[in-house]
C-alpha cells in the first residue's frame, strides 16, 4: 500500500496545487450568484442567535452569557463552509455511477491526493467568499467584535485548517462507500446531521449528557467544530491541536488502506 511520503512527496505536489487551483477557479466564476447562500446562512444564523438571546434573559448560559453564546454562533455558523459543507463523497459516487472511477484509478497520482486536492481549491474558495463574509454580517448584525480582540484567531484558523482535513477524509470515506452500496447519499445527510450534533453546532458539547460527550470524544467530530471555537473564545486548551494531528494521521491512513481496498473492488467488478 502506498506510504503517506509517497502520497506526498512522489513528484505531483506542482499537479495537485493545479487541481486546488482549477477546483477555486471554477467556483470563483459564480460568486455573485453564491451570494444568496451567504444572506440564508448568514439569516439562519442570526435567527438561531436570537433563540439563545431569548432563553439568556431568563438563564445565565453557564460559562459562556449572553455575549459568549453570540460568538460561539456567529464562529461555529462561518466554519460550517469549511467543515461541514463539502461535496458529496468528493464525487466519487457519480464516477461510480457512470464508470468514471476505473479511468481515475489508472491515473498516475493517487486517488485520495488527487480528490483531496480537489476539494481543498473548493474550500479554499468558501473559506474566503462564504465563511468570511457571513462571520463579519453576523458580527455587524450582532453588534459583537471579534472574539478575545480577535488574538484568538491564528490559533483558531490553525485549527479550522485542520477540520477542513478531516471534513474531506470523512467526505473521501463516504464517497468510497458508494461501489459497496447503490445510493450512497444518505451517508452523506446522516454525517452531516451527526456531525452537528457531536461537533458541538446545535449545543456546545459540555451541555450534552455524559454519555454523550463521551461518545463525541471518541470520534473526530469535536475537533471539526467545537475544539476551533473554543480556542476562538479563548478557552480552548492549545493541546486540542495534538487532537486535532492525531485525527488527520489516523483517517488519512484510512483513506489510504480504504483505497487500497477499493481497488480490488473494482478489478473484481471488471472496471
């Protein structure tokens, strides 16, 4: 099975930057009509404030007030384009679909490197026309200012590269999925739905019941959501970082084995 070095370091670095860079390019020609997905996020957002606004008079909202539960919305609600919001299964279930998949195993670079490369110039794109203008309308809307004078961001940003990752490893996961099943969607919507849930967007993770919290810790999901926005309120301990390596080493070895895999999968089938 091929090594993580050799994924990285056998020669395709300068093509996958050209994939990343075709992948942001081709988005970039519809910002404008993308524009109307940053006024529903941003009013979802500011609808879903307001509920915590509403329950904040009558409750303290434990460490976080009035003014910390604000942040952590306005935050969790702009990363969700980095974190959340990724192709489904990175397009392999399509490749599936139409047989595209046996042409994109023969190609001289690996899969993996090659969709994640991919999917990176697409997030790159939402991170700077979707996740930032829908954090700086929900701060205007809020009447908030960047979260600790906004010295927590580098360290947040660092870890929110991370969560983007791991969104495209789970994405990459899912997508495999689809030469052992004939609809493979329902992966996609069901981890979106968990991952709000154990990520920490619906509820921040220590509010949930023990067994719960439990549950979330054991997978990668708080590190996608929850570990960036408490290093971004500044409560975040920065060893959630190690958590956040950790996670990316073991499901890029996934990845990798899931390929591999994969593979015999489809010489099997004849593709």
């Amino acid at each position: 099975m091929i090594s993580f070095r050799t994924l990285l370091y056998n020669g395709n670095t300068r093509l996958y930057l050209a994939l990343a860079s075709k992948a942001y390019a081709r988005n970039i020609q519809y910002r404008g009509s993308h524009l109307l997905h940053n006024f529903a996020s941003a009013v979802f957002g500011y609808l879903y404030a307001c509920i915590w606004i509403g329950l904040g008079r009558d409750h303290s909202l434990g460490e976080y007030g009035m003014i910390g539960m604000m942040q952590y919305i306005t935050f969790t609600q702009a990363s969700l384009w980095v974190s959340s919001f990724t192709t489904n299964g990175l397009g392999i279930p399509q490749s599936v679909r139409t047989g595209q998949i046996s042409l994109d195993l023969m190609r001289p670079v690996h899969l993996f490197a090659h969709l994640a490369a991919k999917e990176a110039g697409q997030i790159a794109y939402q991170f700077l026309y979707k996740s930032i203008p829908v954090y700086l309308i929900m701060l205007l809307a809020l009447g908030l200012m960047p979260a600790e004078g906004g010295r927590t961001l580098p360290l947040a940003l660092l870890a929110l590269t991370g969560s983007a990752y791991l969104s495209i490893c789970i994405g990459y996961l899912i997508g495999i999925s689809a030469l052992w099943t004939t609809e493979s969607s329902w992966l996609h919507w069901g981890n979106q739905a968990i991952m709000n849930l154990l990520a920490g967007f619906f509820i921040p993770l220590q509010w949930l019941p023990l067994w719960l919290q439990q549950i979330a810790w054991a997978s990668p999901y708080p590190f996608m959501l929850y570990a960036p926005t408490q290093l971004y309120l500044g409560k975040g301990d920065p060893a959630l970082l190690l958590g956040t390596l950790a996670w990316c080493t073991v499901l890029t070895l996934v990845c990798l084995l899931a390929t591999h895999v994969m593979r015999r999968k489809v010489e099997v089938q004849g593709g």
